[in-house]
C-alpha cells in the first residue's frame, strides 16, 4: 500500500517523541526513515524501525546523546559518537566535514562509538546537496566470512561516493556483500528468490535462496576476494583514523553498536560538469545503463506524487510502537 | 625460470636508457617493473614491458616528459603529467600527497595526460613504506561493459587501499572486473581457466574461458552491478578533480594512454596498530584467510632468495628489444 510521506514521518516522529526525542532528534530521525522508504530503500526505512525503537529501549542507543569531538588538525577530526542515534550522528559528521571542506577543501571526519546509520547513502546526498563530493563507509557486526573461511567475520561495510550535479547527484551506496542482509529480507519478506548468487547454503554450495543465505550468515562477497578483501581494509581505515571499535569488537559485544563512521567531503570551485555528463552519456550508450542514483530519483518522484510504499504488515505493527 | 632480481633490473634499465631515458628514470622505470614480478604480479612486471616499449615508440609514452603543477590549494594538487611515463609520474604524484600528508594531515593529488601506472599496488607499498596511508585509483581503455549493457565502456580502474604497519602493511589492490586483463593473459599463458566466471562469451554465457572473455571484452565487474557502479564513479571522481580524460575519451583515442590518477595520503601520528593486529587476528581466526598484501610478501622473500619467475618466452623476447 502507498500511504503520503507526511503521514508516514508525523507516525515516526510522534512514536519517537514518545521514547524521549527531542523535538529537532525526533523530526530528522523520522525524516531520514521516511526518506529511506521513499526512495526506494525499504529495508532501511519504515521496515528497519522496529529494530531501532528496540535498540533505543534496550539502552543500546541514547536518544539525546551529543556527540564529542575528540581531535582536530584543522582537516581531520575524530568524534565520540556516545551511542547516540546513528542517524543523527552521520549527519553531524557528514555536516562538519561538508562545513571543513567548504573552508579547506578536504574534510575527514571519523566518528566512534555511533550507532547505524541506516542508508548509507542519506549522507552521501547531504554532501551532494551542500555542494560537495562526498564519501562515507562504516563498519558493521561480521555477516559474512572472509574469502577462504567459513565463519562470518567481516561486516557487509557499506561504502558511499557521492558527486553532485544540477541534473541529478550521482549516488554510489553498495554493501560488501552481493546483497545486504536487509536486501536479502525484502527478497524474503516477497518469497522471491535473488536474481544472482548471494552467498552459500548449510550445505556449502552458492545459492539464490535469501532465507537460506540469513541462516548460515554466508553471504557472498562482490567479486569474491576482492570484496572481501574491501570490507576488511575499510574496518582497519576506520580503526587506524579513530581507535574505535572494529567489526571484530562490535561482534563480540553481540550486539551491532557502537560502531565507526567516517566521513569525507571535498569542495571543489567546479566539477567539470559538462565531462561528467559526457561520460555518462557515454557509459549508457544506447543500452538500459543507470548511473548511480539514477533510480533513486525516479522512485522519490514516485513516491512524492503518490506515497509511499509500506508493507502493511510493518506499517500496523509500526502504529502500535507509540503506545 | 628464475632469474636474480638485479639481471632483470639491468637488462630492462639498459633498454630503458638506449630508449633516451635519462639515468635516474631508466632505474625508476626498470626497478618498477622489476618489484612488480618480484611480487608475483607478472602481468605488470616482465611480461607487460614489451607494450610499454612499444608505447614508447609510438611517441604515446614521452620517456623524460616531467608532471607539471596546474593548481594547488595547499591540500589538493592538480598536475598535467605531460604525456610521461606513468610509473614515474605515479611516484611523483605519491610522493607529493605524501610529502603534503606529513604536512597537514592529507594530501590530495590528481595527475591528468599520465600513463599507465602498470601495478597500482606499487603506490600504495610507496606511500606505507613513508608512514602514510595511501589510496589511488586511475581510469582506463574501456574493457568490460556497464551494467544493463554490452558494449564495454567501462575501465577497470584499480583501486588501491594501503595501511603502515610494522610486521607488513597492509595493501589491498584491486580492478574493478573480477580478473583484469592481464591476469586473464597469465591464465591464457598457461592454458588454464579461471577459478569463478570472469566474464561473458560470444554466446552471452558467462564463462570461466579467458580466451573467450579477452575476445568480447566482456569482462564481469566484481559483485555485478555494484562493481560497475564504483568503476563508473572512480572515473567521475578522476574527472571532477581535474577535467583529466575520462575512460570514455581514452576509449575514443584508441590507445591506453593520456589516463588521468588520483594519490591520496593521510598521516597521522599513529594507526592504532594494536587494535589493526586484532582485526587481523580476528579475522583469520582459524581459517585459511590472508589478509590483504600478506601474500606478495611471502612472494616477494621468496624472489629474493631465489630469483624472481620470469616466463622464459617473454625474457628472450625482452633481450632482442634493446638492439
């Protein structure tokens, strides 16, 4: 069902207020849900919700936390997060490091002990909306194993590359798997099988099945060793750039929180737009090519004229969360 | 066959200085390509210097051009590379984002009219061995289709993480297709298939032939649609930076030559090594897991002690390349 943005962010907001939001918190944080589902990211909009209201009242995530800033050289930055909600952090820190390289050129801003962030992309858009490049990536609790294993110990460290342009951002957000675990839920959640491998089943071999892939917790690397070999270097960026706590920590707290963030922006006078367009007129060609971001903006518009998509199972459930 | 690292050295800087190199490029170059087989990357050590010869002689590659500053914000550097020979300017650029790192905490440099860097990893060892933390990535020829399509109008385009450590950095490198061109070469060399599918067929199957694949040029990107996604934005980010030639005008001059590279330093006065080893510990566990960089160093003691593996067609090739 298609229900309008504004009734699905004021249900948010109220359920968030209720947990001891402040007013501005309750606002951007119901407002970055709504965002999510309505641009096409079901898994990290309204369907992720349950599972924050329940972070929060298990204490895992402190609604009013302020982050703190920890070191400065002008450039790079290193913030404690204090467990605040993810998605008000990763927009303080996608905030300042757009407001460093607005000043500087480049601004490197790393936060630890922060919570999920939920789309990875959102931030990716703040900086292409302020006018910057922008570049983010996480880390995560280990759902995947590393080329070679079998146990999962590398999160899926989503990774973002955002440039701005006057037709449309281009928007990169790709996990270190095939198919994000919340991915692998939609699938589930429609009984549809993935178009493509997503990782192994109890029995070892590669398969479509996302039930069976959320199971063993085997999710399939992009490109194998490659991807896995990504994910790894990005937990050990996060961890060399702050201390903050690796894949291997948040695992073995059993929980996902307190992970690390960092986040990049790059101001530049121009972009050299016109060459940016060339190549994107040249990578589509004449065959059905996307460039990242692309469909992002057709399904917002979608969603703006005729609501939003919501699984009415999680939308009733949702409306029972603020009593 | 093995050969001493320093006969391979010799023999390629006397075909470097009979081709007008000066003395310190000629070493430079040669040492490069020389470090690339040492390390087991074959496809851009040895065996791929009779193409770099011959872009040479093809007036492609200017042998003594020397990278010229166009701007500079004291951060970020932009440079015309003149057309020179990529190893070299590489260096350069490494060099100069790790020079302004030690300074203020990051250098960014993006080098527009180089060449082809042959390893990208080669950067990435620089910039650790200097204490900094090194990512760099270039464009490239189109070789591998875009998602949705056919026709190959994307790069593979290297991306390269690197991060100091004391018992061995850690460097990861990778293209952005599941094998590049020159490790499917290696495989064709010694008639074997790949070891996942790396591409498609004339039919349109995906294939582990490397043969077939070299053919088409279809070239499967790393985690489908996501390895697609982050070669086209990679180019974007090249070309945002510094109006350099994109893969879609190097394609159109139908050579590999006039690329355009990014080099990255951050330095900072420690990594958190102690919770980077834990990382490493945690994620091998017990498993047959390498983390990234870890086995070119066993290939490079192993080169040392007895000689480094050169193809003995390619070496006798090599020999006659300098009368």
């Amino acid at each position: 069902m298609r229900i309008p943005l504004s009734t699905l962010h004021q249900q948010l907001k109220t359920i968030l207020l209720s947990l001891g939001f402040t007013e501005h918190r309750a606002d951007l944080c119901a407002q970055i849900f709504t965002n999510n589902s309505r641009d096409g990211v079901y898994s990290h909009g309204l369907n992720r919700f349950p599972t924050f209201v329940e972070h929060i009242k298990k204490g895992r995530t402190v609604p009013n936390a302020e982050p703190q800033l920890i070191s400065s050289n002008g450039i790079i930055e290193t913030w404690d997060g204090q467990l605040g909600p993810g998605m008000y952090n990763a927009t303080v820190g996608m905030n300042r490091a757009i407001e460093i390289s607005k000043d500087k050129g480049i601004g490197w801003v790393t936060i630890k002990n922060t919570n999920h962030w939920m789309r990875a992309g959102t931030y990716g858009w703040q900086a292409a909306d302020a006018g910057s490049i922008g570049i983010c990536f996480t880390n995560a609790i280990a759902g995947m194993p590393a080329w070679g294993g079998t146990t999962p110990v590398l999160g899926n460290n989503p990774l973002v590359i955002a440039v701005p342009r006057k037709e449309g951002h281009l928007v990169l957000d790709m996990a270190m798997s095939q198919f994000s675990y919340g991915k692998m839920q939609e699938y589930e959640f429609r009984k549809e099988q993935l178009p493509v491998a997503g990782g192994y089943d109890e029995q070892g071999n590669l398969t479509t099945d996302p039930s069976a892939i959320r199971k063993t917790k085997r999710a399939l690397p992009i490109g194998n060793w490659k991807g896995s070999g990504l994910a790894m270097m990005l937990d050990i960026l996060l961890v060399a750039m702050s201390g903050g706590r690796s894949t291997a920590e948040i695992t073995a707290s059993g929980f996902e929180y307190g992970v690390t963030q960092t986040f990049i922006a790059i101001h530049q006078p121009h972009y050299h737009e016109a060459l940016i367009n060339e190549t994107i007129n040249y990578t589509k060609g004449s065959d059905p090519v996307f460039y990242p971001g692309e469909r992002t903006l057709s399904t917002r518009l979608l969603s703006e004229a005729d609501g939003v998509l919501v699984d009415e199972t999680v939308w009733q459930r949702v409306q029972t969360l603020n009593s």
